[in-house]
C-alpha cells in the first residue's frame, strides 16, 4: 500500500476516535458539574480537562477565564482549535475523500453525511441546548463509522491501518480520560481515595464508568459498591474491557504483526513491551506509585509509538 493512502485511512481513523473521545471528556464533565460542589472545584475540574489535553495554554490566550460554557465552545465548534470535535470530524472527512477508492461507498458516506450532519447541529445551537444530546450524537456516529468500517471493508492492509489508528487513539484518550479525574486526588497505600464523601463520590464514578459505556460492565465484573481503585483497574488492566488500555494495546500490536515491515522492528518491540507491562501489572502496585505518573508515561509511551509507525509506514513527520 503506498504510505500516503495509508496516511490518509491512519489519521480518518484517529480523528474520528478523537471526536468521540473529546465527546466522551466533556460529558464527563458536563455530568459531574450537576453535583452539589463549590465553585472552585467545578473550575479545577475545567481546567484539569484542559491541562491533560495540552490545550490550557491555548484557552487562555483565547478566553482569559476558565467558564464551562466557554471551554466547551472551544472543545466543540472552535475552528482553531485542532482538536475540537469540529475540526477532528472535518479532518475525518477530508482523510475519507482523499482515499475514497481505498473504501466502500458506505463508509465514505458514513464519514460525509457526518460532516453535513455536525454543521446543521452547531447551526441549530444544539450543543448550547442539550450538550449531553449533543455527545451522544458524535458517540453513535463514531460507533456508525467503526461498524460500517468492520462489516463492509475488506480485511486488507487499508482495514488494518484504520484499526492501527483506531485503538492508538482510544488508548491515548482513555489515558488521558482517567488522568483528568485522578489527578491531584489523594490514595490512600490501598488504593482508596481520602477524605471523600461516599455520596458524592458513587454518583462521580458513576458518571466517569457511564462516560465510556462501562457502567454496566462494572457491575457484572465487580458486583459490588464502586470505587476508584476498581475503576482504574477496569479501564486499565482489564482486556475484556473495551476501551481499557490493556484492550487497546492488545489490538495496537496484533495489527502491527498484520502490516510489519522491515523497519518495524522496535516499533512492534515497544508496543510488545508497554503491552506486556500492562498485562502483569497490579492495580494496587500503579496506584502506590502514583497513577499519575503512571498514566503521564503511558501516554509519552503512546505518543512514541505514534511517531515511530509515522516514520515506518506513512508519511514521514516533518522536523
């Protein structure tokens, strides 16, 4: 396959996850705002969200004040902003028409009439309305393109390159999900979140596992009250989970395997490894040492891998 198309069927795939995953954080947020808390909570939560997106320093040159409305116009329909929902499913659309003989008619539609389908919305304000209609929207049109994707594309390097792009994504965003509500929060050595209120906090976890459609699954897994320690473990350590980070670096290296070349080498070595790691890792060993740090070098571990399948097999980053 030439590099640049799989270019193209690569970074289709992770804007599309990136849509949803932004949909995802800001609902998270949208969701927690509702609990009774004070203000400057509320703000922190904002502005962590921002910071664990590496898009603080850009709100602020652009709004001054962190206010809920004004970050989610920034992560939803902000032109300049790269990573809006805006910009990711227009970058979708475009990466689709550019390769549109590398796939079916119908996932080309999928991605067009999503792109047609966003304008009318913003047009109708219905992100100001009903935000939390507003994500479920770009949910079902991500999961609208990834089942079209798995059942009318052929199994061939193009289907693997939008699955290769797919899973890194998701393993970046599920990371940078759970960073964005355990950051600066305080464990105990056994994992147990201190000074919480367990009213507050079952309704707080609640909304983070329903976020990423695991609300559900938790309760089949555990069967018992929830906690943070077992959601860390859930979205981390768990590969029967979805959108865990075990799931997603499992899928990374099995398509890797898939389209290996005779420059992949230590790509497929790093993915190996940082899969390996997850797999025989202990939640209550991540989280004495600080998940945190755990999840900042995951995602710089992540971030490493993306560069280096770029440099293998598609076009060449620009220094």
């Amino acid at each position: 396959m030439l590099s640049r198309t799989a270019d193209h069927l690569f970074w289709m795939a992770r804007y599309i996850e990136r849509a949803e995953n932004t949909a995802r954080m800001l609902d998270v947020n949208v969701q927690t705002s509702l609990l009774p808390q004070d203000a400057d909570n509320s703000e922190q939560g904002w502005r962590a969200m921002l910071s664990i997106c590496e898009l603080q320093h850009a709100y602020l040159q652009k709004h001054g004040e962190v206010e809920p409305e004004a970050v989610i116009d920034f992560m939803v329909k902000d032109p300049n902003n790269p990573s809006s929902i805006y910009c990711c499913l227009q970058a979708a659309r475009e990466n689709a028409r550019a390769v549109r003989g590398a796939l079916t008619t119908e996932v080309w539609e999928t991605h067009n009439m999503t792109w047609l389908e966003l304008r009318k919305l913003l047009a109708d304000n219905l992100c100001e309305r009903d935000p939390s209609e507003f994500f479920e929207w770009v949910k079902f049109r991500s999961h609208l393109s990834r089942g079209v994707t798995i059942g009318t594309m052929l199994k061939d390097d193009a289907f693997r390159f939008i699955r290769l792009g797919t899973f890194l994504e998701r393993a970046d965003n599920t990371a940078r999900l759970l960073d964005v509500k355990f950051h600066s929060m305080p464990f105990s050595p056994l994992g147990q979140l201190n000074n919480a209120d367990p009213h507050a906090d079952y309704y707080h976890w609640a909304a983070i596992l329903r976020s990423v459609s695991a609300f559900e699954t938790y309760r089949k897994v555990y069967r018992d009250v929830i906690t943070p320690d077992r959601v860390a473990e859930l979205l981390i350590l768990r590969d029967d989970m979805p959108r865990s980070l075990l799931a997603s670096l499992n899928e990374v290296c099995a398509n890797l395997a898939l389209v290996r070349n005779d420059y992949s080498d230590d790509t497929e070595r790093r993915a190996g490894k940082l899969r390996a790691e997850l797999l025989y890792s202990q939640i209550d060993d991540i989280l004495q040492t600080g998940l945190h740090a755990y999840l900042t070098n995951f995602l710089e571990r992540v971030n490493d891998l993306g560069n280096r399948i770029s440099q293998d097999f598609l076009v060449p980053l620009e220094t």
